[in-house]
C-alpha cells in the first residue's frame, strides 16, 4: 500500500485541479478518496479550502451528476449538458 503524505498547498492544488480534470469528482469526499488513492492525506476542512480556493465550480454531468470543475472549464461544461 502507497504510503500517505502531506503536500504542501501549491502541489496539493497542483493535483486537486488535475483529479478534477481527467474524472467525475461529485463531493469532497470523492475528491479526498482520489487523493488518498493519489498518496496525498488531507483533511475535509483542508480540501473545502483548497475547493474555494481554486474557484471549482460544482456543476452536473450530462447524466445529472453532480461534479466539479475548473472555472475556465465551468462554462463549457454547463453549456453542454443541456
């Protein structure tokens, strides 16, 4: 098993907005298991700000899921779901 660790904030960032690009990431405990899964411990508290931060919008998918995105993506994102 991969050995969990603490990143430091721009490279936690770093691989939050990349999660967020390549898959569906509906909640932030999605978000924290893809990053444990990733090797990288974090906490809710820690993720919410990073989320508000990074200025991930939740949107849904084109089944109705919810997910977030990066903000340059959000727009598009939206508009193609409907």
């Amino acid at each position: 098993m991969q050995e969990l660790r603490q990143l430091p904030k721009p490279e936690r960032q770093r691989l939050i907005a990349s999660v967020v690009a390549r898959r569906r990431v509906g909640s932030q405990h999605e978000l924290q298991g893809a990053l444990r899964s990733a090797g990288c411990e974090v906490t809710q508290a820690t993720i919410s700000r990073d989320i508000r931060e990074l200025g991930l919008e939740k949107t849904r998918d084109v089944l109705g899921r919810p997910r977030y995105v990066l903000p340059e993506r959000g727009a598009g994102a939206t508009r193609a779901t409907r």
